[in-house]
C-alpha cells in the first residue's frame, strides 16, 4: 500500500500527470456528452416528407411525379437561347424601387 501511495505522488507532482489526465477525461468524457445530445436531436426531430395533401393546406400546387421528368426538363432547357441576354443588377435595398428602363 505505501508503495503505490508513494507511486501517486510521484506521478501526482509531474505537470503531464496534472494537466495531462484532467484533459483526457474532458476530451473523451466530452465526446460522450455530445454523442447524448445529437441523439436527441435525432430522436425528436421531425422525419418524413411533405405529402400532396400537406403541401396544398399550405397553398402549395406540387406536380405529379409522372409531369416531370428530367428529359423533358432538359428539353424545355435546350430550347432557351443562352447567347443572347442582357446583365441586368438587380435593386439594392436602399435604392427606390423603379421599373427597369433597360439603360446600361
């Protein structure tokens, strides 16, 4: 018993003892804790998607799965002329809000 006291002390005076074990126990007692928290976030969050139903009580018009599909996306895509636009800036929000006259 006196030797392993005497074997505390000694280890008790070195800093990597003193500073070393405390910071362990935080980082690995830390990462406990966390994993208990996102658990919980996991747990009460809410799962699962808008249904049709859901989305109209809110004044939301969803399309049929069957409407859109992404050939037809990327057709109605190829038919947009890309070369020819104008840059247009947008308002800023301490400028009036005026129609745009189209100036450069």
């Amino acid at each position: 018993m006196n030797s392993l006291q005497q074997k505390f002390l000694y280890y008790s005076r070195r800093k990597s003892f003193r500073y070393g074990v405390p910071f362990l126990l935080l980082i690995v007692g830390g990462s406990f804790g966390l994993q208990q928290f996102a658990q919980l976030r996991y747990t009460f969050s809410k799962k699962g998607s808008l249904t049709r139903q859901e989305a109209e009580k809110f004044g939301i018009n969803m399309k049929k799965t069957d409407e859109v599909t992404l050939e037809g996306e990327y057709e109605k895509i190829k038919k947009l002329d890309i070369e020819h636009w104008d840059n247009v800036r947008g308002p800023r929000p301490w400028e009036e809000t005026t129609p745009a006259s189209g100036k450069h």
